[in-house]
C-alpha cells in the first residue's frame, strides 16, 4: 500500500500546486511532473485494458463471428448519411488525439463522423501464410500473438500503438523493408465501405485499381474494414551487429552497400552528426551466445539510441543476440528519442523534456515499467499553447528519398532543419501504379530519413524552412510521409505524388461528395 499512498499524496501536492500556478503553466514548464504522476499510470492501464480484450477476444474466437454485424452497422451510417442529404463529407468517428499522428485532425469536428469498432485479429492462416485483421488492430497485437505461435510480418513497423489501418491508409516502414517494401508491399486484400454504402474487397487481380490506389489516400477512397496481411516464419532472435562509421561518404557507402544484401534480414542506421553514425544488420536466428543475449526491451534497460550511441562513443564494434519482439519494439520505450525531445519553454531558450530523467538507471529501476506514456494522451492534454510551441520550434519528419541521393538529402536536412539523431531506415519500391512509384519503370532503392527533436538551425522558422526540404524532396522524387504537416500548396502535392488513378477511382466510385481529397485532408496550406 505505501507506493499508492506515497503516490496519492505526491497527487495531491500537485493539484494544489496546479490551483497556485495555473495549469497552462505546468504543462509548459513542468510537464513532466505531470507526465509522471498521472499520464505514466493511466497509459498503463491502458495498456493493460487492450491487451486483456485482444487475448480474450481471440481465445474466444468472438471477433469472426461479429464482424459481418459490424461491417454491416458501418454500411448502415453510409447509407443514413446519404438518406439524409450527404451535406458534409464523412470520416472516422475515431477522435484524432486517438492517432499516433502528431497532427490535429479539425476536420472531425466538421464531417459526418462513422464510428468503426473495428480492432481485433479475425483469423490467423499459417497454410496461406496471411493474418486476416481489422483496420484498428495495434503492431503491439499482431507481435504479441504472432510471435507467440512462431509467426511474424515481413514488415513491422516500430511503435506498439500504430495501426493497421494508418499504415495501409498513411504507410509504414521498417528495418526489414530493404527485402519486402513498405507495409503495404506486404498487403494482399483489402476490404472497404464505398461511398455508397457497398461492400468491396481488391487484391492484386480484383479490383486492382482500388487495391493499388488505396495505399497513401488517407481514408479518401473509402472506410477500411479489414486487410490480409503476408506472414512469414519468425525465429526466436535477431543477431544484430553493430558498426560505428565516421565521415559521411563513408556513411553512406556502407549504408548503401549494406542494403543491397539480401542476406541482411535487418538494415538500420543512427546518424548522430553529419559525420557519424552507427549502422546495424541482422538476421533472425534461434541460436544464441548467452553472453552476448541483450533483452532490450526489459524496463530497467537503457533506451536503445542511447545504448547505440555507446558503440560510437568507444568507436566498438559489437554482437548482441536480442529477442525478436524486444527488436521490433526497441524505439517503443523512449519514443524513439521523443521522450526527452518533446516540449519548449514560451521563450524558447531552453528545452523541457517530457521526462528529462527517463533514461536514468533509478528511474528505469523504480518506474520504467509504465514507460512510455501514450502519444493520444500527451495529444489529449497538451492544450493549445503548446500546441503551437511544439509547431513552431519542433521537427516530427520522414521524407522518403532514392538511395543514390542520400548524401546529397543528408547535407539538405544538415542546412535546413540540422536535427540529430536521425534515423535511416533503406526500402525497396516496386514499379506499381498508385500514389507513390518510382520515377522509372523498375523497382528502386530508396531510403527513409527520419527527423525527430528540435531544430538546431539559426531563425528556425516552420512553415519556411519545412517548404525548402519539402522543394527539395519533390526535386529527387522522393515522398513525405503523410502523418507530418506537410506545407506544400496543391501544385506541388500533386508534383510529389501521382495523382492519376486516384483522381480517376475518386471520380469512378462518387467520391467528391463523400471523402475531402487527401490533399484537403492533410495539408496545412488546405487546413488553414
């Protein structure tokens, strides 16, 4: 009872702490004081709550036999919003402080909100190797039980919370992609609401218009009601090895290099300056060095960047055997490097992380088992203040460019952003039709150069500085990741990404009136 007792006081001692300084202030300046107190439990409880229902659900196979009464309620709302006139455009229900995108999603307070229950894992076939789930099913799920049975995605993208649904409708990436492409490369069937109230399942030999189209359109096509997914056998480890590069041509020489072996399972690198970084290759194994097992994901144990930036700081070589779940989920902890890199004092003279110690051993012993909290909650409660704080004097960005421009792209971030660490993530992009190809005909290399934290270049300016990378990203035919603001104007969105079967599916199944186009969605230039 004493931990609840000390933690029910230092409660107390906050709210009248907060009476005294007002609210606004503590958010800003000592956000972490209640980041601890109140949003570290609450995300675990959560945490606990989701988990419990999805082991439930699915050792109950309940979720199958009620998600044809579900798709059906969703056709009902379709067909009632056009009843009734189709005066606004429709979207999720789902509240945008729910999404793990940074972005605040105002059009929900205007458009026909659907309300689609829709997250759990309908059916696992290891004969067909697919996993059938619904569109709100988490990355923290499909681990969880794949793993467990000896199966996993080709393609798992890091945080717990992502979904299903916003990386087929947005996308997702990660270390395996240089073999398998973007998550939605690892899509075989997709399963929609129209606008019309019907029902639709595409693949790539039916409705293979619809299939290629609906990756990146951000629900614009239709409401996303299930999704089969390619799975592959999972082995117990990643051997992961570890190698520190200094000098950015040798940096991207074996980056480049170790992204074209296919017998890396695992590709990842961290750029700590401009000319360092340490870059990481792995394979799975079920056979492991007991003293070189490194269970990264336990609580107590260092965030991950950190534990990296160790090889480059002793300028080591290393070989780490660490579980395949701890691997997938090992930037889950700090956010990446978010944790500490989170919020901004009004003056802007100095930064206030979330949890300033968070990596300290004492508080990993004491309390890193509630880590992290969750992105929808620190959305949820951090007001409009710092709302615009974090806009203007902070950097949350994954452009997507061909390898063969990565020195050229680091040098760009360097000048216009100069944010560090940065990660780099290689993947491969098929020649297919939809909103992001490559410029030939052929399948490309290209990699995903990942900004995350504040912004070291003299008069930081937002909107200016973001348009000149965002020019500079359309000038190699590269991508922006939609889940970021994003300033371009319409022509220019349109320069980025084709445009040609989407406008035509949009026009085809009676968009217009139903969906806003993605551009109107996403864009500050449109939102504002």
């Amino acid at each position: 009872m004493e931990p609840a007792v000390s933690l029910a006081v230092c409660a107390l001692l906050f709210l009248l702490w907060v009476r005294v300084k007002g609210l606004e202030f503590v958010l800003i300046h000592q956000r972490w004081v209640f980041v601890c107190l109140f949003l570290l439990p609450l995300s675990l409880i959560f945490d606990i709550y989701y988990y419990v229902r999805a082991w439930v659900v699915f050792k109950l196979s309940s979720a199958p036999r009620l998600h044809e009464q579900r798709v059906r309620d969703i056709q009902k709302q379709v067909r009632e919003w056009k009843e009734q006139g189709s005066k606004t455009f429709m979207c999720t229900g789902r509240p945008g402080w729910l999404t793990v995108s940074l972005r605040v999603g105002k059009y929900k307070k205007t458009h026909k909100n659907i309300m689609i229950n829709l997250m759990d894992i309908l059916e696992v076939d290891t004969k067909k190797q697919i996993v059938r789930v619904e569109p709100l099913v988490t990355m923290g799920q499909v681990t969880a039980l794949l793993t467990s049975i000896g199966w996993t995605l080709p393609v798992l993208p890091e945080l717990d919370d992502l979904t299903v649904g916003g990386l087929i409708m947005g996308t997702g990436i990660e270390s395996s992609s240089h073999k398998y492409g973007l998550f939605q490369h690892i899509c075989t069937a997709y399963e929609l609401v129209l606008a019309d109230g019907s029902f639709v399942r595409c693949t790539p030999s039916e409705n293979s218009d619809l299939f290629y189209a609906v990756p990146w359109s951000c629900g614009t096509l239709g409401f996303l009601v299930a999704a089969e997914i390619r799975i592959i056998p999972a082995k117990k480890y990643v051997k992961l090895r570890f190698e520190p590069v200094q000098g950015l041509e040798a940096i991207c020489a074996k980056f480049t290099h170790e992204s074209q072996r296919q017998e890396n399972h695992f590709v990842e690198g961290l750029l700590y300056s401009l000319d360092e970084a340490v870059i990481m290759t792995g394979v799975m194994t079920d056979e492991v060095e007991p003293t070189k097992l490194n269970s990264i994901g336990n609580y107590y144990k260092p965030w991950f960047f950190k534990h990296v930036e160790n090889y480059l700081k002793t300028n080591r070589e290393g070989l780490e055997y660490i579980p395949l779940r701890h691997y997938y989920h090992r930037h889950t902890r700090s956010i990446f490097w978010e944790l500490q890199l989170f919020c901004f004092s009004v003056s802007d003279v100095s930064r206030r992380d979330i949890i300033p110690f968070g990596n300290n051993p004492i508080f990993r012993y004491l309390f890193g088992w509630m880590v992290p909290p969750k992105i929808s909650l620190l959305k949820l409660t951090q007001g409009e203040t710092l709302r615009k704080l974090y806009e203007q004097h902070h950097v949350v960005q994954d452009m997507l460019v061909p390898m063969k421009c990565l020195q050229q792209a680091l040098h760009t971030f360097q000048n216009d952003i100069h944010v560090y660490p940065i990660w780099l993530c290689p993947f491969i992009l098929p020649s297919q039709p939809g909103l992001v190809h490559p410029k030939g005909n052929e399948a490309e290399l290209y990699i995903d150069i990942g900004a995350y934290g504040e912004p070291r270049v003299k008069h930081f300016e937002a909107r200016s500085c973001m348009r000149q990378l965002e020019k500079f990203v359309r000038s190699v035919h590269g991508f922006q990741m939609l889940y970021a603001d994003c300033y371009m104007n319409r022509e220019e969105f349109w320069e980025m990404f084709d445009g040609s079967l989407y406008h035509k599916l949009r026009e085809k199944l009676g968009c217009q009136d139903a969906f806003p186009e993605v551009y109107d969605k996403i864009c500050k230039a449109a939102r504002h």
